[in-house]
C-alpha cells in the first residue's frame, strides 16, 4: 500500500519550503513518504492543512478461472 500527500498548489510548495527550510525536491521525497524526519512530518502536516489531501493506492484482488475445454470453470485463483 504506498501512500502520498498530493498538493498542487505551487505557491503553498514554495510557502512549506521556505519555513522549513527544505528544497523542491526534500518536499516531494517528504509528501510521498520515502522520508520520515520530523522536517518531513511537519512538511506533510503543513500541506494537509493548505489544500492537500491524502491518497492511499490498495491493491486490486484479481480473479482467474481456470477453464476445461467446453468453457466451464474447473477452478479460480484469487491474487492479492
């Protein structure tokens, strides 16, 4: 499950930035999660609280059955 803070706002970006004292580039490592210092909790707490919203992506469970040759299911397999 990967999660992330999605904030378009370049003007916000820049505000975060500036306070914290973080680059372009330390802020979008700290609002994908790949940074966990407290610089980076405060960033993803600033942006939530300007306009960005948090997004999980979950996996898709995925169904394949298994046919015989007339067309009938002889058994499925659930992928996680």
């Amino acid at each position: 499950m990967e999660k992330k803070v999605v904030l378009k706002d370049t003007t916000v970006r820049k505000m975060i930035c500036k306070k914290l004292g973080l680059s372009t580039g330390g802020l979008s490592l700290a609002l994908s999660f790949q940074r966990n210092s407290p610089k980076a909790h405060q960033a993803r707490e600033m942006a939530l609280e300007n306009g960005g919203f948090l997004m999980e992506e979950k996996p898709m469970s995925r169904v394949t059955r298994i046919l015989n040759a007339k067309g009938e299911t002889e058994r499925t397999i659930t992928n996680k």
